[in-house]
C-alpha cells in the first residue's frame, strides 16, 4: 500500500464536515490499496465508549486481511485513561491500520487533540461555518465539484441558493448536487428560485431585506409566512442582524467595493448592495437598529415566551428607524 497517513485528526464541532472528513479518508485508504485485495474493514466507536480494549478490537486486523479502518467518533468523550492509550498507539501505530479520530475541538478531552497535535498528526478542519462569505464559498465549492459552469458557480447563484435553503451545511451539499444534476450544471438565480418556489420567498434574508427597507407590511408578510411553514426564528433574527451589520461596515467606508472586500470580509456584491440600503440610515438610527438586533438575538435563544412576537416587535422597531432615515416619520 501506498503512504498514507496511518491517524489523522479531523478538528471540529460541525456534524456533517467532519462525516465527510471520515468518509474521505475511508475513501483514501480505498483507493491506496493494491487491486485485487479486500475491502477495508471500517469500524466506529464513539468516544464515550472506548477503552483500552476497545482500542485494541479497533486497530487489529481482521481474520480475512486487508486494511482496517477505525473511526473514533465525538474523541471529546474519550476519558484519560483512555486517552493515553490513543497517543501511545499514534506513537507506533500497527500496518495496515489507519485510525481517524474526530474532535470538536473544545476544552472537553482537549489532552487528546492537543496530544495528537504534538505527535504532527494530520489535521483536517471541520469547524462551523459562522461567516456568510465562508458560507458563500462552501456552497461555490460543492456546486463546482457537483459539475456545475463557471459561471454557475458564482457568490451571486451561491448567495440565491442560501437564501432558499438555509445554513445548514448538510442540505446546502445536497441542493448543490441536486441541481447541478437536474439543470446539466447550467444554474441560474430564476432557476433556483423557481426550484425552490415557496422556500425562497420566506427565508430569513428576505424578511431582513424588507425590514431595512422600511417595508412593515412586506417584511411582516413574510415572517408569518416562515413562521407558518417551520421556520426557525433563531436564522431569521441571524439574517435581521447580519443585514443590519452589513450597513453599519459599509456606511462609513470609502473606495470600491473590490477594493473594501478583503477589507470588510464581504464579496464585492454584498458590499454594493449594503450601500445602496444605507442611503436611507444614519448613524444613529444604525447604531440603535444595532442595539434592537443584540436583544432580539436573546429574546429568540430562550429569553422569551413568545419568540414570534419578539421577532414582530424587532421588526416594526427596525421598520420605523429606516423611515425615519428618510424623514417620513
């Protein structure tokens, strides 16, 4: 076989990158063994139940020979005495023999990554994606390796498609494949909103849009809509408070949006379009909208009863402050 790494550490507290991450290296070691052997055996464990013996049933090999693969899953859960275990085996791991452990990369059984870490074992990232342009990004990713143009895999189709599904990794991978495969990967914004017709119009992002453009009736329409078919109200007061972000960023900045990118983490696009809603907002009001999202957000995370009415209240208040940056009220 050929090399690869015999333990890699996948680092991170997002579910689904880090499943990927596993099946990925499950993949690896797949394609290194020489044709004609057998199927790599693949054994998990979460890490709550791994002992020492457990290990040892986990990194031999099998009767019928060929590869093993062990996957610890949630390695946070791994106790101590266990852990030392682990780093022993990382120190002479056996051949043929390749063992993925998953950490989320919290404090909890942080002896175990950082153990691994200074034994210069491989790492793969599986954090949470909390940025929106990382979040634009991932999405370009998955739709270029699902097949899809160039041009199809664009920061505006990719924008379109998270407005209509979501944040939530998972799902965001699956719509990418789905429709490259039902479009010959030739996307388009209408194509998406026509895909997706009844999601598009009520995610959290077309709530925030009408709400900083002043539009009550609009961006109230819609929440009940969301709110009527399932939408959670933690993503839209999220949206609400990144929209609101955003005009605050661009409002006191000068030069090109090109040029403002880097500078502001936001893709050129993002930055034309926060300008051209702040016309209408002032400091003041921005920086008392500012104030309305940070309740909201812990109004929604469990500080109220009724987190559809704090959502409505937060609405109307945003609504009247972008009024009156336009001298209405």
């Amino acid at each position: 076989m050929a090399a690869l790494e015999p333990i890699r550490l996948i680092l991170g507290d997002d579910e689904f990158l880090a499943e990927r991450a596993a099946a990925e290296y499950v993949k690896a070691v797949r394609a290194e063994m020489p044709e004609g052997d057998p199927a790599p055996a693949v054994n998990r464990v979460p890490g709550a139940d791994l002992t020492a013996g457990a290990l040892t049933e986990l990194t031999s090999p099998t009767l019928f020979g060929g590869a093993v693969v062990g996957i610890v899953e949630s390695g946070q859960d791994v106790d101590k005495d266990t852990i030392a275990a682990v780093l022993a085996y990382a120190k002479q791991p056996a051949p043929e023999i390749y063992l993925a452990v998953c950490h989320n990369g919290g404090n909890k059984g942080k002896a175990l990554s950082e153990g691994l870490k200074k034994l210069d074992v491989p790492i793969v990232r599986a954090a949470k994606i909390k940025r929106q342009p990382d979040r634009v990004a991932f999405v370009r990713g998955e739709l270029r390796d699902a097949g899809a143009s160039p041009r199809s895999a664009s920061a505006e189709i990719a924008d379109t498609i998270i407005q209509a599904v979501g944040s939530d990794l998972r799902e965001l991978a699956s719509a990418c494949a789905q429709l490259v495969a039902d479009t010959d990967g030739k996307i388009t914004q209408e194509s998406v909103a026509q895909y997706y017709s009844g999601r598009a119009e009520v995610s959290g992002f077309t709530v925030a849009d009408a709400t900083i453009a002043g539009d009550a009736a609009e961006a109230l329409g819609a929440l009940r809509w969301a709110m009527q078919v399932g939408v959670d109200p933690v993503p839209i007061a999220d949206a609400l408070a990144m929209a609101v972000r955003n005009l605050s960023r661009v409002a006191s900045e000068r030069g090109g949006a090109a040029q403002l990118a880097g500078q502001l983490g936001m893709a050129p696009w993002q930055i034309e379009k926060a300008r051209k809603q702040a016309r209408n907002w002032t400091a003041d009001s921005l920086a008392e909208a500012m104030q309305v999202c940070a309740r909201l957000n812990g109004e929604v995370k469990g500080g109220a009863d009724d987190r559809g009415w704090a959502l409505e209240h937060a609405i109307l208040q945003i609504t009247r402050l972008s009024a009156a940056g336009r001298g209405r009220v």
